[in-house]
C-alpha cells in the first residue's frame, strides 16, 4: 500500500473549510466560483492556468482537481503538459534571477 502525506480523499472534503468559519468560508467559495467563470479568459483559459501555477506551488489536491477539469473541458494531455512546462520555466527563471543578488553581495563582500 502507498502511503502518502496527502490523502487524496482530502480533495472531497474542501468544502468542509467552512465549518469552522462560515463568513469566510463562504466569501472564499463565493470569490472562487466567480474566478473561474467565463470572462475575459475562458473558464477553460483559466483551468490551464489553474494546472500550471498548482504545479508550481506544489498542490497535489489542485494538481489532481485541475487535470480532472481540463480534460472535462477537452484540455489535452500536450496543452497541459506546455503549461506545467511554462509554469516551471518561470519557477525556476524567479530562482535563477535571485542569483544577481547573491552575486552582488559576493562582489561587495569580496572586494
């Protein structure tokens, strides 16, 4: 049996984020539909969206519930891959550029 830090049944239970707080977990849910409607960007623009920055912060859950709801919305297994790809591409350009600042401070510190 595989065993993981994440249950993948938590996925079911996000609801539940507003039993301990009503106001807010209805506010979240309100603003999170409304995000993800048809707008200046699809419903399906944002989902490929969605699947990339999940990637990016690391989400199993939004990981699992995003290419679920790409290929409910005939996202195909390239697109999706192309948006990991960018998401990580930007990743790992915003780590890559924070280099500038360790070089700066090694030639202050080295001179």
């Amino acid at each position: 049996m595989n065993k993981t830090y994440y249950n993948p049944e938590d996925l079911k239970k996000f609801g539940d984020i507003s039993q301990w707080n009503e106001e807010l977990g209805k506010k979240f849910f309100d603003y999170y539909g409304k995000v993800f409607e048809d707008g200046a960007l699809s419903a399906r623009e944002k989902s490929l969206i969605a699947l990339a920055v999940s990637h990016v912060v690391k989400c199993p859950y939004c990981i699992e519930a995003y290419t679920k709801d790409g290929l409910q919305r005939g996202i195909t297994k390239e697109e999706m891959m192309e948006a990991v790809h960018a998401g990580a591409a930007i990743e790992s350009g915003a780590t890559l550029v924070h280099g500038v600042q360790m070089m700066n401070k090694y030639n202050k510190l080295s001179m």
